[in-house]
C-alpha cells in the first residue's frame, strides 16, 4: 500500500509539474503574440486539437493502404 502512494504522489506531482509548465507556455506564447491566453486556449483546444484529431487517423489509413501495396508488388507476405 505504501508503494501504491507513493506512486499516486509522483504521479500527482508529475502532472501538477506538466500543468503549470503548458499553462506557462500558453501565457507567454498569448504574450509573444499579443493576444490573450483564451485565444491561445481556443486555438489548441478548439481548432488544432480537433484538426489532429480528424487528420491523424486519415493519414495513418493512407499509410497503411500504401504499405500494404509496396508489400505486395516487392513479395514481402511471402514466408520462407
């Protein structure tokens, strides 16, 4: 049980880090472009985000169909 909170604490500790780092870099790139950090919020959260999201998978299907027409013209399915 100890070791299981002590992991929940590291945990916990990593992710307050992680946060307060994100948050920092949100402030100072709103700073840099002299917008506020809400519009800097929307855009990762509302069109970036969403647009990896949709874009991603898309990418990963095109890949995976390409592969598996390289591995048929060069034989590869074929096992000694």
């Amino acid at each position: 049980m100890e070791n299981l909170n002590n992991l929940y604490q590291t945990i916990m500790y990593i992710g307050g880090v992680v946060y307060a780092y994100c948050t920092d870099f949100t402030i100072n790139l709103a700073n840099l472009t002299g917008t506020s950090y809400y519009e800097i919020n929307f855009f990762f959260f509302c069109v970036l985000f969403p647009l990896l999201i949709i874009v991603l998978p898309v990418i990963a299907v095109i890949l995976k169909y390409r592969l598996r027409g390289l591995k048929k013209r060069t034989g590869l399915y074929s096992v000694p």
